[in-house]
C-alpha cells in the first residue's frame, strides 16, 4: 500500500490553506490546517494569472464544501482540473467561465467525500502523532490518504502501519517517511 511515486505540490493561494484543510501537520500543539492542492500535471510556473485567479476563484466558492477535493493545473488543456463528489457545481463553474472564458474547467469525479477523507486525515494525526505521524494530507485525487512520518520515531513496518491506519479509517492510506520538521526560532 505504500505509495511509490509523488506528486508536485502546489499551494494555490494562501487563502486555500485555511479554506480547505485538506490536510494537517503537528508541531506538538493543536493541528494546522493546510492544503497542499496539487498541481497533477504542471507546475507553479507555468500557472498563468488567469488560471490561478480561477483556481483561487473555485477554491473561495467550494473549498468549504465537504465534496472539494482539489483544484489542479491541466498542462495539456491550460485548464484547470476540479476534484468534485457528486454532480458538479454547474452554478460556479458557469461563473467561472463568464469570468475566466480562456481557462476551460474540467471536473473529475472522486469516489469518496472528500471531507470525510479530510475528517479522517485529521482523526490519524491528533492520534497516531506517538506513532510518528507527522503530516497527513487527503490525495488530490480523492483517493485516500497520505501520512508522512518521522522514520526515526516509527516502530513498526510502514506497510504494517498502513494496513492499520486504512482498517481504522476506512479509507486507503498510504504511509512514507519525510514529515515535515518544525522551525525553531
């Protein structure tokens, strides 16, 4: 179950982050919710200023609601790929092509509700943190979770906790090393 690849890592506006709390990481007080929206297909750079104004624009109007899985770039297209459970937001997306007509929106459906998937997510960090559980984050796809962990405070196999973790939530989970470190000041 251990996932194997990666993905690039976007942080669409930093708006998002607290709009959206797709995932969480622990520094030892309360969780922080973040979103690291990814870009699937592109990259920052080559995210133009009216992609990321209708990126920003469908994350202000979903990213509250508990099907938002994500927004990603479609280097293919220079559209913009939206994450969504269930039938699609026709309203905002007809807003967003009156605002943004050059910047075609494509939606992808997600099996499972991406906010229990973030619900999960959060449940995992604020009581696995003991196990080494240092960041979780809903993959953009909607298709399970990621836990990063600290390798060095782990006591059993990775696909060992995996099994666990996906039995507790209900969910795919996949576990890898390379949690996110706290800065000290």
């Amino acid at each position: 179950m251990r996932r194997t690849h990666g993905y690039l890592s976007l942080l669409l506006v930093s708006a998002t982050l607290s709009v959206s709390g797709c995932g969480a990481w622990s520094s030892g007080a309360e969780p922080v919710p973040s979103a690291p929206h990814e870009l699937n297909e592109g990259s920052l750079s080559a995210l133009s200023g009216e992609q990321s104004a209708a990126a920003s624009e469908l994350t202000n109007e979903l990213g509250e609601d508990p099907r938002f899985g994500s927004v990603a770039l479609n280097a293919a297209t220079g559209g913009l790929v939206l994450y969504w459970h269930g039938d699609p937001p026709d309203q905002v997306l007809a807003s967003v092509r009156d605002s943004h007509p050059e910047v075609p929106v494509e939606v992808r459906g997600v099996e499972l509700l991406p906010g229990d998937l973030r619900a999960a997510a959060r449940a995992i960090l604020e009581t696995e943190s003991d196990a080494g559980v240092g960041a979780t984050y809903v993959r953009p796809d909607g298709t399970g979770i990621t836990v990063q962990v600290h390798l060095d405070q782990v006591t059993e196999d990775l696909n060992e906790m995996a099994a666990r973790l996906s039995s507790q939530v209900g969910f795919p989970v996949d576990v890898e090393g390379g949690a996110p470190v706290p800065a000290e000041g």
